[in-house]
C-alpha cells in the first residue's frame, strides 16, 4: 500500500475547470488507477505523468463531466 494526497477536480460541462469543484484528500491505495477504479465514478480515459513526476487520471462519462485526479507520492 502507498499513500498519497490527492487533487480532485470536478468539471462540469456548464462551469468548464474555471468553476471546476475541488478537493484535497489523502488516501492509501496500491496504486492511483487501483484506487479510481475502486472510487470514481467514470472509467478512466487517460493516465500520465506531469512534469512533477505525478500520477494524473482523468475520467469522464463522454458527455462533458470529467473528474481529474492528481496523486502525489
């Protein structure tokens, strides 16, 4: 298990990031796409890493909403 503080951002189609929801939490996980898939509520679309070296999911249900997860190690 590896424990991590996590950025979540949800964007809406309506808001766009500008009024994107956000929120800082710390969770263990065996990994950041274990714990997506574990907690989320979209499949994943994409996975990288960021010029910081951290994890960077983001999810979506293809209509506009998109909730962007950003682990730290």
């Amino acid at each position: 298990m590896h424990e991590y503080e996590i950025f979540v951002e949800e964007i809406n189609p309506c808001g766009g990031e500008k009024h994107s929801k956000k929120t800082l939490i710390e969770a263990e996980a065996d990994s950041p796409e274990a714990y997506v898939k574990e907690n989320g509520r979209f499949p994943i679309l994409e996975s990288i890493l960021n010029e910081n070296g951290d994890v960077v999911i983001v999810t979506g249900d293809n209509h506009g909403s998109i909730v962007r997860y950003t682990f730290t190690e």
